[in-house]
C-alpha cells in the first residue's frame, strides 16, 4: 500500500514536548491566562517540589510522601504540591489519597483542566470509564486551542467502554485540535485500534503508520501494524513492522516472538505510560513524560 513504509528514525529530536502547547495555546491563540496550578512562592517551596519529585522519580516513594507531606502542611493550598503528592499515592497504589488529592485540587481551582484530567485518569486506571468520560468532559470546554488531550482521553476511555462510535468521534476530534501533527500519534495508535474492532482494516493501518511516523518510539502502533500485514500473509512486512517494534522497545518478549512467527494477538490494554499523552502524567512537572510518550498527563 502506498505511503505505508515503516518510518524508521526521524520525528522529533529531541521528541517535541506536546505539553508545552498547553502553555502557549493560552496565551498565543485565545488570549486566555493560564490557570496559575499553584505557583511556586518561595525558596522552600521550590524545595519541596524539587526533592520530592527527585525522590519519587528513584521510586522512593515513601521519602517523596515525606516531602510532599512536609510541603503541604507549610503550604497546604499549593496544587502543584498536591498534584505531586496525588501521583506518588497513585504510584504506591494508595488511589483513593491520590483521589483526594485530585479532588482537593478541583475544588481549589475548579477552571484549571488539569485537576479534572488527573482525576479522570485516575478513574479510567480503575476501570470507572464513566467517572472518567464525566471528568474529561468538563475539561474540554476549558481546553485551550491547539491542544487536543482532553478529547483523546476520553475517547480512549469510550473505547474501553465499547463504545466505539463516540470513541471515534472523539479520537477524530482530537487528531484535528492538536496544532502540531507530531502530537497526534497517541490519538492515531487508539483510533486505528477503533477502526480495527470495527473490521476495517485498511483504515486501521493507515493510522498506525502514521503514528509510528510521527513518534517512531511508539512500539504499540508498530505492532498492531505489524500484526495486520501477518494476518494477510505479507511476512516481510510484517517482519519490518516487528523490527520496528523492537527497535523501539527490544526488552519486549512478545515482539521477539512477532518476529520469529509467533505473533500474539494483540490486545488493547489501557494506554502504555512509554511517553505520556495524557496531559499530567504520574511525574507531573517533570516533564509530563508519557511515560515514555510525552502526554497523556496523570
């Protein structure tokens, strides 16, 4: 198929941070403030912040907790802090503080999308797709232009759900926000999986390549292709997707087995942290890594 070769290298370098269009969008495109996410006030806030994240990052997450609780007892409005200290809960697996600490952040800065983001995401991990579709719905109106998380998420969560129409509408959605293409791979990867549960498969493929066109570490969208060329018995294509794959990931067994001819079915699971298209993801200031992305945000 034309316009289907595997997009080995290119795409940003270093990867373009789509989160940093949450911040210009405001300003350049609707003229609107930023919400303020609890501006950092002085020397010893910094600190909190800093050695908290520093922390949580090595996977202390107990001397993180520490930090943050520290912070929040000098500072206990700050929703940079509790934001921090919701994702080191989240990591620890203690969901229900992390939910808490998103609540409390929405009802200290009800405008700011983020707080509602974090929620929902932390809702959608727990399997409560309508808790999360409700929360990612309330972002939306409060997106700025250019930036189209809020309208991924919740299509992924639709997806989940198994509603596959509004899944699409809101995956398609979000592809055509986003002001920089290179962002629209983590809404492409789960709009192909939709058009694949729907049984077209060409479409599926045609938004696979483009998402390992625009972000070549997206292993997922490499394999699922990879999977579509095995099944029509093109095998070395489906070779050059798995090489892909493993070019992105090598530590993966199941695409060690891909490429030996043993492909497994794959299955949607809930959106791989490897960069991080969620707008506030487990580390937020650090980056908001997709975890290995580059947005999904917590």
């Amino acid at each position: 198929m034309d316009g289907l070769t595997p997009p080995f290298g290119g795409g940003h370098d270093p990867p373009v941070d789509c989160s940093l269009l949450y911040t210009s969008a405001f300003a350049d495109n609707q003229g609107q403030e930023l919400p303020k996410k609890g501006m950092l006030m002085d020397v010893m806030d910094y600190y909190y912040h800093q050695e908290g994240l520093t922390l949580s990052q090595e996977g202390d997450y107990e001397g993180a907790l520490a930090v943050f609780n520290a912070g929040l007892e000098e500072y206990p409005d700050n929703f940079s802090l509790l934001e921090c200290r919701a994702a080191a809960y989240n990591r620890k697996g203690e969901t229900e503080k992390a939910l808490a600490d998103y609540t409390r952040m929405i009802a200290l800065e009800p405008g700011n999308p983020e707080g509602w983001n974090s929620r929902g995401n932390l809702y959608h991990d727990r399997g409560e797709y309508d808790k999360a579709i409700a929360d990612f719905t309330v972002c939306i109106p409060l997106s700025p232009k250019g930036y189209g998380t809020y309208w991924s998420n919740r299509g992924i969560a639709y997806l989940e759900k198994g509603d596959l129409d509004a899944a699409l509408a809101d995956l398609t959605e979000s592809i055509a926000r986003w002001s920089d293409p290179q962002c629209t791979d983590w809404a492409l990867l789960h709009r192909g999986l939709v058009w694949k549960k729907k049984g077209n498969l060409d479409k599926a493929l045609e938004d696979f390549t483009r998402a390992a066109g625009y972000e070549p570490r997206n292993y997922d969208a490499f394999y699922h292709a990879g999977f579509i060329w095995f099944m029509r018995e093109d095998y070395p294509e489906a070779i050059t997707w798995f090489s892909g794959a493993l070019a992105a990931r090598e530590d993966c067994v199941d695409y060690w087995l891909a490429r030996g001819g043993l492909p497994v079915e794959p299955l949607h699971q809930k959106p791989d942290r490897f960069l991080g298209r969620r707008g506030s993801e487990h580390e937020p200031g650090a980056g908001r890594l997709y975890q290995g992305h580059n947005i999904r945000s917590e």
